[in-house]
C-alpha cells in the first residue's frame, strides 16, 4: 500500500478557526467590519506597530505600501531578484521600475553591496524581503537613504535585536494566503509606524462612498477571514515552536549529509527549512517526488529571468542548488520522521 503524498505546505486548522467563521455566519455581518478592525489591532501589537490596514492579499497590501509611500509613475523600486512574483507585479500596479539587485546565495536575503551597486537616481523605495523567516540586514540598508518596506510575508515572528521584524522600516507588509505562517486563505495587512501611511492606505483600499474620483480600489478583507486570521495569531507561538523543532529534527538527520544547511541566526524562524545542494537541487527535487514527498525549489523562477536580465549570479546560485522540505507545523511526527529519512538518503547520495 502506498503512502500518502506528503505536501509541501498544509495550513493548520481546528476547531477554534472552525468557530470562529460560525460566528461571524452567525452575526450575518460578512465583509470588512469588527473581525478585521480586531485583527489589524492584534497584529500590529504583536509587531510593535501603530496600526494596521487589512488587505485582501499580500500583494495588495505591497502595492498600497508604494502608494502610500508616494512612489508612483517614473520612479524605481530596489528589490531582490531572488523572491516571489508579487513584488514585481505590486511595483508595476504602482506605475513603478524595478530595479533588481543580487542576493547572498547562502541566505537568499538581498546583498547589501549588490543593492549598492544596483540603486539609481531615479530609486523612490526599496521592498527588503525577510527570507524564509530569516532576518535581513535593516539597519545595514539605512545607508541607500531609502524608505524601506520590510516584506515579512515569510517572517511574522522574527526578531532582530530584541524587535520584531517588520518595526524598523517606513512600512511593513505580511501576507496570510493559505501556505503562510498563519492562514487566512487569502489576505495580508499593511502595517506602520507612521500615521500618513496609514491614513492613506486606508483611504485607496476602498472607493465606496468616497468624497472625490481619486484612484482606489477593492482591497479590503473580510470579517469571515479576519475572524480565521485572530485565532491564527494566537496560536502563532504554537506554529513558531512546531517550526523549530521539524527544523532541529531536519539538522539532526542531515548533520553529516553533504549538502549546506540553512544559517541559524537569533530570533530566525522557520517558515522553509532550505538545504543547498551542491550538485544542484533538480535531482533531488524528482527524487523526493518518487517518494511521495513534495519538495519545492522555494523561489520558482527569480525576476531577472522573468525580465530577461543578465548579471545575477547569486540569484542564480540559489535557484540551482536550493530545495524547501515539508516544514508547516501540521506535519505529524510520523511525516516528518518519513521526511528526514528520506532527505538524509536522498541529499548523501549528492541528490540522486
């Protein structure tokens, strides 16, 4: 009898997420209201924020950051190579240029000297992505004079100094689609310090009843997701400690495998445990797959190429050799025994 597939990523739901949404069902109030007023609360208070403005996705939450920021038509946005499409398309929702910069291939966070080299004259912004909840230099990137967006879409509950990741720069941006740290389907949130990003955030989310025909649009969230989203941040710590203790299982069982294991860092966390294979991780990706097991190259193709650019090679080191195992916290101790074992074979035999 064959195993069960073991996904990549699984969102952990129970009763108290269950409950919840039949609340809500119950008061017959379904779009943005008192669920998604809460929400923004909590949220920011956990990130040491002023305040927050739900969205109806991360990417929606990225594009009224750069608004918010004044960042529109003519200007360009720094932002890593190596990371998700949704940056991209929130620069160019805002009329934008991206401009890209390379990354340490070894943490896949942007490369201070890279982003340096790769700033502009015409740079209004720069999107600094936390990746796979390891915390990136804030502080170092100061210098490119920059109003900085953290992008903590795979670090909500990081911390740099004692602060949470997302508290150093002019806006923070978090997404809650179904695979990330705390699940609301769909959704993120812009949060900030500062009140005039803030207020106009809050103002472009929506055009109903507004005052003038300025520009705005239909980013709100809802109480239903909301309501999912405030019993996912409680259990926020829970998630965080499952995280770790897959990832020391992870460390244990390839400790001696050839490949490089992801830096450990104060106040990281887990949200992809990403090995590097030096081989290269496309052998290792088909051999998992054969065994029921659903790994991920954890960025699937790096802007540059989607632009077809040249001149990346940290990027392009990253996406050769790095492979995400299953680290979601609904993983049994069963599946993740399965999965070390299999990962140790797998990655000593160099991926084959």
């Amino acid at each position: 009898m064959l195993e069960q597939v073991i996904p990549h990523s699984r969102p952990s739901l129970g009763e108290g997420e269950a409950e919840a949404v039949a609340a809500v069902l119950r008061s017959g109030y379904l779009a943005q209201g008192p669920e998604v007023a809460a929400f923004e609360a909590e949220v920011a208070a956990r990130m040491g924020l002023r305040g927050g403005v739900a969205t109806s996705s991360g990417t929606a939450a990225l594009h009224l950051a750069l608004l918010a920021l004044r960042t529109g038509a003519g200007d360009g946005v720094l932002l890593p190579s190596y990371t998700c499409a949704a940056l991209l398309h929130a620069v160019r929702l805002a009329g934008a240029e991206p401009i890209l910069a390379d990354v340490d291939p070894a943490t896949g966070g942007l490369d201070p000297e890279a982003a340096h080299r790769a700033r502009t004259s015409r740079c209004r912004a720069l999107i600094l992505v936390h990746p796979f909840g390891w915390p990136a230099h804030v502080e170092i990137l100061r210098s490119l004079g920059l109003p900085i967006i953290e992008d903590c879409a795979q670090a909500l509950g990081a911390t740099a100094g004692a602060r949470p990741v997302g508290s150093r720069g002019e806006a923070a941006v978090c997404s809650f689609y179904a695979t990330k740290l705390i699940a609301t389907g769909e959704g993120g949130m812009l949060l900030s310090d500062r009140s005039e990003v803030l207020t106009l955030a809050r103002d472009l989310r929506s055009y109903d009843e507004a005052p003038d025909a300025r520009l705005r649009f239909n980013y709100k969230m809802t109480d239903l997701q909301a309501a999912v989203g405030r019993v996912q941040l409680s259990r926020l710590t829970e998630f965080l400690a499952r995280r770790t203790a897959i990832a020391a299982a992870y460390r244990r069982a390839l400790a001696d495998a050839p490949v490089a294991l992801p830096p450990e860092v104060p106040g990281r966390i887990y949200y992809r445990f990403v090995v590097r294979v030096p081989g290269g991780a496309g052998a290792a990706l088909d051999a998992f797959a054969r065994q029921g097991i659903a790994c991920r190259r954890p960025v699937h193709t790096p802007l540059h190429r989607l632009l077809d650019r040249d001149g990346f090679p940290g990027a392009e080191e990253a996406w050769r050799t790095s492979l995400s195992l299953p680290c979601s916290p609904a993983l049994t101790d069963r599946e993740v025994s399965r999965v070390a074992e299999a990962a140790r074979a797998i990655l000593e035999r160099g991926g084959r």
